[in-house]
C-alpha cells in the first residue's frame, strides 16, 4: 500500500542572509512551489514550448519507480591498466563501509563514476527519488532516498576516494555534498532529530569542512573549483539557520565561485572549452539557482561571463549537426544548457534562443521540470553573422548562417597565456561541419593509459595543423611530444584581425609559440590564415619560418569511417552525410600520403602534405566541402575495420577478425568469436525518415547473434528497434525496417554476437527515404604563383597570396590584379557555368 503523507508548507528555519527567515526547502524551490508542481503534474495541456507536464512527469516518475524496486546500488568497473596493461575489476554495493581502497590501481577513480550525475549514480538515484517526494508526499520514495543518506553518513572520513586522491575533496566530494544537502533541505520535517542531527554532521565532516579548509589552493580555472564550490554552497545553504558558520561557507563558496567565473574569457567562452566549460557551468547554474531563492540572487548572476555565455553559444552551435565543436579533451556535443537556461529565466533572449534550439526548455529532466517557466522565457532574435572569435580562450567559428546544410570550421588559436590541463597539442587546428556531419575531425578526448591512443589524440600528430620533419621514426614513437617536430606548449597562440562580413570571413592566428621553448626556437613564424568564401569555400594560408631547413606537413583528419582518396595535388575524403575536396600548392610540388595511426585506426584517417626541406615556406590549401549519398562507407569489410566500431575492451577487442578467408561477396568479412559487436559510424538523420537495413550474415551457433538499431540524442542513445537473428550456418540475408522516432540525431547499426561460436557479417546495405543529393564538385587551379581560380556553385572567385613578401601583381583575363599584404579575394563574376 502506498502511504503518502502531506509536506509541510509552513516549516520555517531562522536564518542568517539578510536577517530574514527561511523556509524549507529553500534550495531552488520553496513552500509555495509545491502546490504548483504537483498542478504541473496532473497538466495535461501543452504550455508555450510544445511540453505536456504530466507526460513529461509520468517519464521522471518512471524512472523513480525503478529506483524504488532496485537493489542497493551497486557500482562495478573494470579499472584501466597503465600502458596498456590489462585492467582489474573494482566493484562496490552500498552500504555503511565506505568503498574498497585500489592501492593498486591509484591512478584511476572509481568514485567518479558513483556520484556524478549518469543514467544511475548515487546522486542520481537521491535526485530522482527527493523529487518525486516533492511532487508526491508518497513515503516509498523518501524511505530509498533516506536510506542512501543514512549510509553515507555512515561512511568512515570524508566523501573522497582516499586512494585516488588521498584526503583531500575532489569531484565526488562537491557531487555528494550536493545532493545530501537537497535531500536535507527538501525532507527535513520528515526526519527525526536524530537523523537530521546525523545528517548535518555528515555534511560538515565529510563535505562541508573539509571544501572549506583547501578549496584556496586550487587553480580558479578548473572545473575542480567550481563543483567543490558548489558543494560548499550547496551544503551552507542546507544549515543555515542551524549551524552558525554556515553564512561565513556560504560566503566563501561564492567568492570561490566568483574567481572560477572571473578566470574564463575576458572577451567571452569557457577556458576549457565546450565539454568541461559545460561541466563548471552546471555548478554555475546551480549556484546562481540557489543563491536566487535565498536572497543573494546579485552575488554572480550580473557577472561579465554570464553576459557574454549567450553569444558565444550561439557563435559555436552547428546548424547541422546541432552540437558545439569541442577541442581537447571532449567532443561535440550540446554545452551550457543548464546555465543558459538560467540565464534566459532571468530574461536572457539570446540565451532563449540558444535553449530551444537544443531542446534546453522541455521538462525531461529535474531541474527542467522545476524551472522551465513559458512565461518567463522570451526567445530573440539570433545575430544575423553568427561567426565569432574568442581569443582569451582561442575558439573562434567561420559560418554562413543558421542553413542545417551549411558550413561551419571552428578554428582553435589559444589560450595565448593559460596552459588548460584538458587541452592538446593542436594550435592552429579546426575542425569543419557540413551537411550535418563533422566532416574535418579532432580526435577527442583522450585516452588516458593506452600510449598509441594517448599520442594520437593528445599530440600534434592528431589534429589538423602542421608538423615539422614527419619521418618514420616520429611515427613509431608514442610520445606525446617530439620537440623540433611536435608543439611542445599548450597555450601560446593569439588570434588576429577577425572580420566577418555577409560574403566572406577572415581570421589570422600566430602559432609559432607553441612549438618554441625558451631558448632556440624552432619556428621563428607559423602564421594561419583562414578566408572563407561563404558558402562553402575555406582557403587556407601557411606562412612558416625557420632558422633551419624543415619539411613541414600539413595534417588533416577525417572522422572514423571515412577514406582519403589522392589523385596528384589533390584529396578527396569520403564519408557518410559529406565529402570534402582539397588542394595543396607549395614552393614546389607537395608529397601527399593517407594512413591511420597504428593502434589509433578507429579515430579515422589522416592526410599529411608535406614540402621539401625549407626554411622558409608559404603554403595554400583549398577545402571545398559537399553533400554525400552513401551512409556506410565499408560495407564489405574490403577496408578492415575502417567505419565500424568493434567492441573495444580488454579480452575482448581480439574477438574481432576480419576474414579474408570466409566472405558471402569480395575478399573480406567481419567475424566475431565467442562475444563482440561492430558498430556502424553514427549517421545524422531526420525523424519521421524511414530507414532500411540489410545485410548477409551466418552464425555456427543458433542463439546469441542480434542486431539492433540504435538512436542517438546528445551523444547518447535513447532508442532502439530489434532486428532479426543470424540463426543458421548458411549466408543468409536479413532486413530490417523502421521510422526514425521524434527526437532522433543521429544512428547507428549494431552487428553482435555474445554466445559460444562465431558469427560473420558482410554486405552491409544502409538505405533511407530521405532525398540526399550530392552537390556538384568545385574547380580549382592555380592560374598564376600564388594565384588560384575557385569555381563553385556557379560562382569564380580569384584568391591571390602574397608570398613571402607579402605583395603580388597578376595578369589575369585581360585585368591587372595587385596584392599588398597577405591574402586578398575578389569575385570574378555570378552564376557562370561551373569549370
């Protein structure tokens, strides 16, 4: 039987901020938010932004129950080997003992995991189970969430993994004060006071007092200071009224806070860029949340970095792909939408603007059910050029609009001074969006342990800028840093002479710093030039110099799954949604050559351009990007694993063979024995498309082989359709349908086998009713040294550099054309015949 009891609306605490009273719950919502909720609820009109609050509770409920009808969490990880080495299982159920030290293993933290908000956490579990309290007053919610307290109050010292990080707070620290201290604000009049008396000595001891006592030693910057911040808020805010150093922790917590803010861009954007700028902007949000509904709303939300947050979400939000580019450690993906979302409640209309088209103002999650307010929030109208340059924080974007098929190249310049400890090695890099695919690639986050994969995606051999001397012995190095041929810094570029206009974009960044110590420099200039000709042209300008002879290369990456194909100057790269064209003029004919890097193959190709020995030179490059029809790029296998994504685990990965013995068609099929999946690269897709898959497949085993069509939304899938089962040792094709559901991005198909035998998969089909036509191919030759002639779209366009000498004068069809300077562009004529 469900027992729901009624929550006090009445119950008040005295508190210190402004002398005045405080009522619980104070932390983001108050007494008179509950009858609201609860009429939310039991809403089944649509407000102003599409949503039914009672569907959209009925969803947050659901996944309440689940956690009422589980057993105690349990967390089990399988704990990286360094260098490779092979990892060992860490697991933990909870209880009043404290998780199990990892002495040999402190290098990873497992603790992390635990209380981070994912798809089942500690905190994730509290947050779930408190809110559906609130909403319901039903006692079988507050018993699971109580009894997850009790046991970490229960805990022996404070809330950090001690082997990891030995005593200090860390993340987990600022995660798990957070959500105690919700739980204790929102159920105090349901706890004894016994309980109550436990839990704030929890709060103090192991969350509270220890912040407060270190959180100065740590670099402002870092997200680290922000969710350690916001725990110490969080927690003060729990006991004021009750402990009487609760104002004096309030109090350090915003200044802690203050600094993090005061520590990102000057002109704007995040220092650690998209993905752990998002993470520090959760805490952001929460506390300028908190502090509004305890009467220090003033304390950060008038802050410049607020002011400035909308823009430059704006100015990195691919129309395409609908994910904001991110260099270093992270990837693309839907940032800052919590603190935008903030910033709009308080009448932000670019902020607005930026959550609806991220799907930021639903009531799908906690905090979007208690905050999204229709009339509060007023979307605006969006910069009409939405190009933008960060240089504090060395983003800058080059794009032609808010077109879902247009392009956007995100350019990375910077910092010029702060070294970001979740940055790499990659100044001067970019990466490039066109028909809804990141056709120009960055590698992502890195890998932390296996050396291949960490000096591919830390270093400068993986990302899109120039390399010195590219030999054989650099490539079997797994260094992360070559000095003379690697950059060796993590800041050191400075952006220049931005301007973005309705036909063209320009920026120019200084990168020689970064490759450069203190004494005897390498590089005495690496400038990159970057002029867009709006659609969908980018001519790339490298003027580099040396005190000796260098051959330099420039990289370029393309996303895994996709191919280069060389044919003299020029490269193609091929991949599901887009294509792109390049060509390479030098002093003297460049040498290109495609690989992958060995043991890294499942991040995607690389192109190198390499010059003669030189110190000095000047270097174009011309990248036209176009509409691709094809949607899986290896279907055969033919291509070894290229385009799909096998299981990557320890003891696992070997279960994955290309066989060049057995294949229904061609030279080559994809086995797995005894356990494994591949998985097909993730596609942009529209909903309401109908999607078609076939392929061949046998098994040696009756059960154990499934297929299933995955759909992603913000980088993580939240649906899928089971197709039919390989069942028999004969080649047999099988098919397989559906209509892609509201909300979809992107898909994926998974080929898998888990049983004991082995199972093959070949001649993989990936077909939809979407019209995709492919665009038609750009013209580009050099007319004259230094002179290029881009005919595309219907349009000529002559771009002339100016060399090492920075000046040029052509003749070209019966005009004179002089340069002084470095680039200059001009149109030739419109809607000429293509050629």
């Amino acid at each position: 039987m469900t027992t729901t009891r009624a929550i006090s609306l009445a119950t008040t605490l005295v508190a210190t901020v402004s002398g005045a009273a405080l009522p619980r719950p104070r932390i983001w919502i108050t007494p008179k938010d509950i009858p609201r909720l609860r009429a939310m609820a039991a809403s089944g009109t649509a407000d102003a932004f599409g949503n039914v609050p009672s569907k959209a509770w009925a969803k947050l409920k659901a996944q309440a129950d689940r956690f009422v009808k589980a057993p105690p969490y349990s967390y089990k990880v399988t704990i990286p080997g360094q260098e490779g080495a092979a990892g060992k299982v860490w697991r933990y159920t909870l209880s009043d003992e404290r998780p199990p030290d990892h002495a040999d293993s402190k290098h990873y933290p497992p603790w992390t995991a635990m209380f981070q908000e994912r798809s089942d956490s500690l905190t994730t579990r509290l947050r779930l189970l408190t809110f559906a309290y609130v909403v319901t007053g039903e006692d079988a919610y507050f018993e699971r969430a109580r009894k997850i307290v009790l046991h970490l109050s229960a805990w022996d010292g404070i809330w950090t993994d001690l082997t990891y990080g030995g005593a200090k707070p860390c993340l987990d620290t600022g995660h798990a004060t957070i959500w105690v201290s919700v739980f204790y604000d929102w159920c105090r009049d349901r706890l004894t006071d016994g309980e109550a008396a436990t839990i704030r000595q929890a709060l103090v001891d192991k969350g509270v007092g220890p912040i407060d006592g270190m959180i100065d030693s740590i670099s402002p910057y870092h997200n680290y200071t922000a969710v350690i911040a916001n725990g110490l808020a969080f927690g003060a805010a729990a006991l004021l009224g009750e402990d009487e150093r609760a104002e004096g922790w309030l109090n350090h917590a915003i200044v802690r806070m203050r600094l993090n803010m005061d520590a990102q861009g000057e002109d704007g954007g995040a220092l650690e860029g998209p993905m752990y700028g998002t993470y520090a902007a959760n805490q952001q949000a929460d506390m300028v949340w908190l502090l509004g509904g305890i009467g220090k709303a003033d304390e950060l939300s008038k802050h410049r970095y607020l002011a400035t947050l909308p823009r430059y979400c704006i100015t990195l939000l691919d129309p395409g792909t609908r994910q904001q580019p991110c260099f270093g450690d992270g990837g693309p993906g839907v940032g800052f939408v919590n603190l935008t979302r903030v910033l709009a409640l308080q009448g932000s209309g670019d902020a607005a603007w930026y959550c609806r088209e991220v799907a930021g103002l639903s009531l799908d999650s906690v905090r979007q059910f208690l905050s999204v307010d229709p009339t509060r929030i007023r979307p605006g109208t969006p910069p009409a050029r939405p190009s933008g340059c960060y240089q504090s924080v060395g983003y800058a974007t080059l794009r032609d609009g808010y077109k879902t098929d247009s392009a956007l190249l995100a350019f990375k310049c910077g910092p010029p001074k702060t070294a970001v400890g979740h940055n790499h090695y990659d100044q001067g890099s970019f990466m490039l969006s066109y028909n809804g695919e990141w056709i120009g690639w960055d590698p992502g986050y890195r890998s932390y342990f296996d050396p291949p994969r960490r000096r591919y995606t830390v270093g400068t051999i993986g990302h899109s800028t120039v390399l010195l001397d590219l030999d054989e012995e650099y490539l079997a190095s797994h260094a992360v840093t070559t000095p003379g041929k690697d950059q060796i810094r993590l800041n050191g570029g400075q952006m220049h002479d931005f301007r973005t206009g309705e036909a063209v974009d320009y920026i120019r960044g200084e990168l020689a710093a970064a490759y450069n110590a203190d004494k005897a420099p390498v590089l005495t200039r690496f400038n990159r030039e970057i002029l867009f000709l709006k659609p969908r042209v980018f001519v790339i300008r490298d003027d580099l110099r040396a005190p000796e002879p260098h051959a330099y290369s420039v990289m370029l990456h393309g996303p895994g799954g996709s191919e280069f194909s060389i044919n003299g100057a020029k490269a193609s790269l091929m991949s599901t949604r887009a294509a792109m064209d390049a060509w390479f003029f030098g002093p003297a004919a460049p040498v290109l050559q495609t690989a992958s890097f060995p043991k890294a193959e499942t991040y995607g190709p690389y192109l190198a351009v390499t010059s003669p020995k030189l110190r000095e030179a000047e270097m174009l490059t011309v990248l036209v990007p176009r509409r691709e029809t094809r949607m899986v790029p290896n279907p055969g296998f033919e291509g070894g694993m290229r385009g799909w994504r096998p299981r990557n685990m320890p003891g696992v990965m070997k279960n994955h063979v290309i066989d060049q013995e057995v294949s229904h068609s061609g030279k080559a099929s994809a086995r797995i024995d005894n356990g494994g999946y591949y998985y097909s690269p993730q596609t942009n897709v529209k909903p309401g498309t109908k999607l078609t898959m076939r392929w061949w497949a046998k098994c040696t085993a009756a059960e154990g082989a499934s297929t299933i069509l995955y759909y992603w939304k913000g980088g993580k899938s939240f649906a899928r359709k089971l197709g039919p089962p390989a069942n028999t040792d004969e080649w047999q094709q099988y098919e397989m349908t559906d209509v892609v559901p509201e909300g979809t991005e992107q898909f994926c198909l998974a080929l898998q086998f888990a049983g004991k035998g082995q199972c093959w998969y070949d001649d993989v089909a990936m077909l939809s009713d979407e019209k995709r036509e492919a665009s038609d191919p750009a013209v580009v030759r050099q007319v004259a040294p230094g002179a290029l002639e881009i005919a595309v779209d219907g349009t000529r366009h002559l771009v002339l550099s100016g060399g090492l000498a920075e000046k040029r004068t052509i003749q070209y069809e019966g005009h004179s054309y002089a340069l002084q300077g470095r680039m200059g562009w001009v149109q030739l004529d419109g809607k000429a015949p293509v050629g």
